[in-house]
C-alpha cells in the first residue's frame, strides 16, 4: 500500500491534525478532487484514509465530524458514477486511526460502501473496493446505535416497483408515509434530545421525511443522512447528488405550480435588486436556493423552510444549505427577517387548512393566498439581503459561501444545542 501512495491520483481524505468537517471538505478537500480532475486524469481516481502510512501516523491526531460523511459518500458515488466502476479505498489501521475506523465500521459506512447483500445490515452501494482485513481489532469504546449512516433509495423495498403501481397523485403521498416510519426508527430518540416539545420532535420527523421524498423522488438519486449527538449538540446532515435546485425549478411543470406562485419568480426580482459580481452559474446556484425555500414557505406541506425556522428560531440553532457552488448559513443573526416570515407561514398554513376544511370558499382562498405571497416575496427579498449584506471573504464566517467548484446536488447541515 505504501507503492501505491506514490501514485499521482490518490487523494487523502484525512490529515494530521485537522479534523475532516462539512467546512474543510467544502473548502479544501473538494477542491483537491477537483485540482486532480482538471490535470486530465489518465487513471481512475483512488482515495487514502490517511496520507502517511502506519508507521509514520503512529502519533498523528485522525478525526471525522460525523455530518461530514454523507457529503463525501455523495462525492464519491458522483465518482462511481462518472467512471462507471468502484473506486479503491487504501486503508491504514494503527493506534491513530483505530477510533476512526471503529465509528465508521459501526455507523455501517463500510456496509453501504462494500457490497453488501446481508438484510441484516445496510445495503452495500459499491462504491468502493477496500481491503476489509483492514477492519477489527478495534478499540472497545462504546457507540449510540442511532449513530449510523443512512442511505435512502427507491431501490429500498422495491420502492420504485411499488410507486409505479400507483396513479400519480398518490406516489407521494405513498414515500412520504413510507420514509416517516423510516425517520421514526432511525432518528427519534435523537430528534427528542434537540426538541423542546414532543410537538417539535414529531414536526421534525414530518419534514425530515418530506426532504427525503424530495431527494429520491426528484433528484433521482439516493440520499445520505446521519444524526449525530453529543453533550452539548445535536447535527444532522442530509445529501444528494440529484439534479439541484435550479434544474429542478427548470424541470418543473407549469400544472405542478400553484396560482399563487410563478416559476422564478424571486429570482427575477434578486436579479434585478442585487449585483453580487459573480459569473452566472454561481448566482444561479444562490438565488435558486432563496426560491426553493420562497416556495417552501407557499406550499401546504412542511419542508426545507419549516425546517430552517424550526432549527434557528425555536431550537437557537445553525441551518446550512448547498446547492451546487453556494451555501447559505442561517442564524439567530437573522432572527427579525426570518421571525416576520415565520409569522407569515403560519397565515399561509391557516389559510391552506381552512380551505381544506372548507371553512372558505375557492374564490376567497386564492384572494388570500395571492395577498399572503405578495407579502411573503417583499419579506424574502429582505431576508436575502440581509444574509447576503452579511456575506464576507472569511467564508468560516460568512452567511453566505460561494465556490467555483460544484458540488452536484442539495446538501443540508444543521446545528441543534441540546436542551436539557
């Protein structure tokens, strides 16, 4: 194994010393992959645990923030795909990476990477070849069962033959109910220590179950998530390598969009009323964030917007989302903006509920619908100005992240403190 390190195409996934977050894998590690990719490739991509090898790593420092693994199982199944076969994994097990191999052979990531057939564990992806002698001879420290990587797929419980058997009203509804019985036994009894009301936990459990629907249904790809826990905080990542944001709002039928709501609609108004000075893919990538959740905020189902007000306003949290080459980072730094729209939602809610219980009648409900989107469009463009007037070059920092690398797909982050 050490030979092969001197191969030009491996890329080392961890580093002494500097622990593997959803940040560096944005900022540094992305880009190396990239780097690699742009020097023409003759031969298929490899990566490397570690860069040293056993002997040298004895008195390294290895270690990975749990939410970054379903960003780089994402990256590495876009590889897969690109190339059209698995990619080796060189591993190295000595006192250094023993703890790291240890969580990730007990969060089933080697399970869902391998091939793995067995019912009994997660199913095996294959995305990479790995060496499984390897694995073992692990430290004996204790691990959360909930601490394990999930991959959602139509492929699941013959998913996709089942949807096909069902009118196209009904496919929806039909994964929604399914990944809520899913999220409930995957990540319950960590939602509650992020919750402050059970209230909470069950509306969690609800749009977790909305956003992975979204990502296997029209992103057409499988989706990674994990929870991850500690004293002070509980994360949760959520990935896809879909289609994104702006191709999905491209994508969309005109007969899907309801009458309050026309297809870009903020957009065009962002376009008009801010002037970042950046190349058009990557204002794309911005502003389709910003409608996505502008839409959000209409609809009769909770989704990305609720989760992003759930998260800061009602549990003092961090909420990340990726799409493509931009990031945005809410925080109680936009608590007026988001509070004002959070009040709106629950008029738009009211509205969309009092129509189905038929307490108003279809005329009044579209008066009232369009009123409470106008609104809603003028208090998002004050929001999106306020996170982009608080965008800076130190992008540990900023509420906003602009990159000239694409990574393909929705990513979500968040932050939760535990309340106790």
């Amino acid at each position: 194994m050490n030979a092969q390190k001197n191969m030009s195409n491996i890329i080392s996934i961890l580093e002494n010393r500097k622990t593997f977050t959803p940040f560096y894998f944005y900022t540094e590690f992305l880009p190396k992959v990239a780097k690699l990719y742009g020097k023409n490739l003759q031969s298929l991509i490899q990566f490397s645990l570690i860069e040293e090898n056993d002997n040298e790593a004895v008195f390294g420092f290895y270690y990975i923030d749990p939410i970054s693994i379903p960003l780089f199982l994402s990256l590495a199944e876009q590889l897969k795909k690109f190339h059209g076969e698995p990619i080796n994994l060189l591993l190295s097990n000595n006192s250094s990476t023993n703890s790291v191999l240890s969580f990730l052979e007990k969060a089933d990531f080697f399970h869902i990477i391998g091939n793995n057939i067995n019912p009994i564990y997660a199913r095996g992806k294959n995305i990479f070849n790995y060496d499984k002698r390897y694995l073992g001879d692990f430290i004996n420290k204790t691990q959360r069962p909930e601490h394990k990587v999930r991959c959602y797929s139509l492929l699941d419980d013959h998913l996709n033959q089942k949807i096909n058997e069902l009118p196209v009203e009904r496919k929806r509804d039909f994964l929604v109910e399914y990944f809520t019985y899913k999220v409930k036994e995957h990540f319950a009894v960590l939602l509650q220590l992020a919750s402050k009301s059970k209230e909470l936990t069950f509306e969690y459990i609800e749009i977790l179950a909305e956003l992975i629907t979204n990502g296997v249904l029209h992103s057409s790809s499988d989706t990674y998530a994990l929870m991850f826990a500690n004293i002070e905080k509980t994360s949760f990542s959520i990935s896809d390598n879909g289609i994104g944001l702006y191709d999905s709002l491209l994508v969309k039928e005109t007969e899907d969009i309801n009458f309050f709501y026309s297809k870009f609609e903020l957009f065009k108004e962002l376009q008009k009323g801010i002037d970042l000075k950046i190349s058009d893919k990557i204002q794309n990538s911005l502003f389709s964030i910003f409608e996505t959740l502008f839409y959000s905020l209409l609809k009769d189902r909770k989704g990305l917007f609720d989760l992003m007000c759930n998260v800061v306003l009602n549990c003092d949290g961090y909420f990340r989302l990726h799409n493509q080459n931009a990031q945005i980072i809410v925080s109680a730094r936009m608590f007026e903006e988001l509070r004002d729209l959070y009040l709106l939602r629950t008029e738009i809610m009211d509205t969309h509920k009092s129509f189905l219980f038929e307490q108003i009648d279809n005329l009044t409900f579209q008066k009232l619908l369009n009123q409470l989107s106008i609104k809603a469009k003028n208090k998002f463009i004050e929001l999106a100005k306020t996170i982009i007037n608080k965008h800076h070059k130190d992008v540990r920092y900023s509420s906003i992240r602009l990159y000239e690398v694409r990574f393909k797909g929705v990513h979500i982050e968040v932050e939760i403190p535990n309340h106790r």
